[in-house]
C-alpha cells in the first residue's frame, strides 16, 4: 500500500508538524475509553494529546500516519520503534518542557479532575514495560474519529503500520488498551494479536495486547 492511496475518499498520508492540532482533537474525540473524552478534559483539552499524541509525531515522525477525509484529518496511527529508547527521549527532550508548564498537582488525589491526574503523571511518568515485552520491542496508538469508524479504515491503518514497522526492522509491536473498550479488544485480536498483561482494578484495568511481525 502507497501512502497516499485512496479508498472510499479516505486517504492515508505522512503526519505534518500542521497536523498535530487535528489529531489532538481526535484523541480527545476518542479519550473516554474510545468514546468522547470532552466532557472530561474541559479544563485542558490538551492535556491527553500532549502525552499520547505530541511526542509520537514529533520524535517519531516516520512512523505517524494519518487518516484524512474531505473534512480534514478524521485520524491517526503512531507507533515508536523501539520503545525502552523512545521513553528514554520523553523523559528527557518531551516531559521537562510539558512539567513546567502544568505544575504536579496538590491536595486529596481523589478531589483531581482527569487532567490533573495526567499531570500528575508527566511528573512521576511510569511506563509497563517488563522483559517479557522485549519481544514486542514496538508499540502503537490508533484513534479514529466517529465518522471514519466502523468503515474498513482502521483495518488499513493498521496494515499501513504494521507493515512500516516490519520494513523498520520491527520484531513484534505491542500496545495498551482500557479493559473497558470492547470495540477495540475485538479489532485487534482480530489483527491477531494476543493478550500479554492485564493490571489495574476492575473499573481502571487496562489490557496488553501483542503481536509478532512473523505471524502475519
Ligand atoms: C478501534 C478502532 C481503531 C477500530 O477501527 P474501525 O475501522 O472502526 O474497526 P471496526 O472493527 O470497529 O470496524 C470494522 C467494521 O466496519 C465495517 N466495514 C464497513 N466497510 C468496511 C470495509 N470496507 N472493510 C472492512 N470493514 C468494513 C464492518 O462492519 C467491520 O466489522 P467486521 O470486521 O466485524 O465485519 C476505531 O473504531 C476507533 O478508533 N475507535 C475509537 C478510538 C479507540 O477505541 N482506539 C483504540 C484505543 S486502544
């Protein structure tokens, strides 16, 4: 597949420095457990874009691809290749500038709104990447906007990534999902990936999904 080939008047092309304000809203658009997060981030819409969007396209910008209609960007697939170096360069040329702009918060955890809480992650950023993972050295993001799901369009997006990250050199790709985003669960398993991990309490647990570049 060509970057730019059409379908169904949707096209996949490179992701722009000009795009990044379009696929911030597509995260937001798509940041409640794969349904619409505005509600949730009207303090900051930004402030889940800054951390699962901004860094990919800009330190990753060979492997940020988006999903375009006539409308404009309708959505996004990132991946980083090689993920214990790609958290290596958040932590030290992404989340300093992204700390000083929003301070840790203070006060009862329980009292924060959703962005706060993503603050506080910026300032005490974790990431799940155990050995057993190392198999999966890769890992992705896709987020498509309401009017280009359930059209065949992520199944391309997908291709289109799996298939850049194969000729990357790419051994295997994971990537984390909430436990409550059943569309998702179905679409990637049906991708054929396989569970790695689950972690979290019931109500905030997230799933692990991985697949090997041989499998396909
Ligand atoms: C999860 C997501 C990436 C899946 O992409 P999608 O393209 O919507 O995929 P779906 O499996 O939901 O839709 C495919 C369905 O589209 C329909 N479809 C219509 N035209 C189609 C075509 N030309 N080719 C394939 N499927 C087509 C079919 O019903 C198909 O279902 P089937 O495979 O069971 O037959 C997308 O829905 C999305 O971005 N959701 C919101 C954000 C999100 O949850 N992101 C993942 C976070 S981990």
């Amino acid at each position: 597949m060509n970057d730019t080939q059409i379908e169904s008047g949707f096209r996949i092309r490179p992701c722009l420095p000009t795009d990044l304000e379009a696929a911030y809203d597509v995260c937001l658009k798509t940041g409640d457990s794969g349904a619409d997060g505005t509600h949730l981030y009207q303090d900051d819409p930004a402030a889940l874009g800054n951390l699962y969007v901004g860094p990919y396209i800009v330190l990753e910008p060979d492997l940020a691809f988006v999903l375009e209609d006539g409308a404009g960007v309708c959505g996004y697939v990132l991946a980083a290749l090689d993920s214990a170096r790609f958290y290596e360069r958040l932590q030290a040329e992404w989340l300093p500038s992204l700390c000083a702009r929003h301070p840790d918060p203070e006060g009862d955890p329980a009292t924060w709104t959703p962005s706060q809480r993503l603050y506080h992650e910026y300032h005490h950023y974790q990431v799940y990447y155990p050995p057993s993972f190392r198999a999966y050295p890769s890992h992705l993001h896709i987020d498509l906007a309401p009017r280009a799901q359930g059209r065949g369009q992520g199944m391309r997006m997908m291709h289109h990534q799996l298939e850049t990250l194969e000729r990357r050199g790419s051994a295997g790709v994971h990537l984390c999902m909430s436990a409550l985003n059943h569309r998702a669960y179905r679409f990637y398993r049906k991708l054929d990936f396989d569970e790695l991990a689950r972690i979290g309490a019931a109500g905030d647990e997230v799933i692990y999904l991985g697949r090997r570049m041989d499998r396909r």
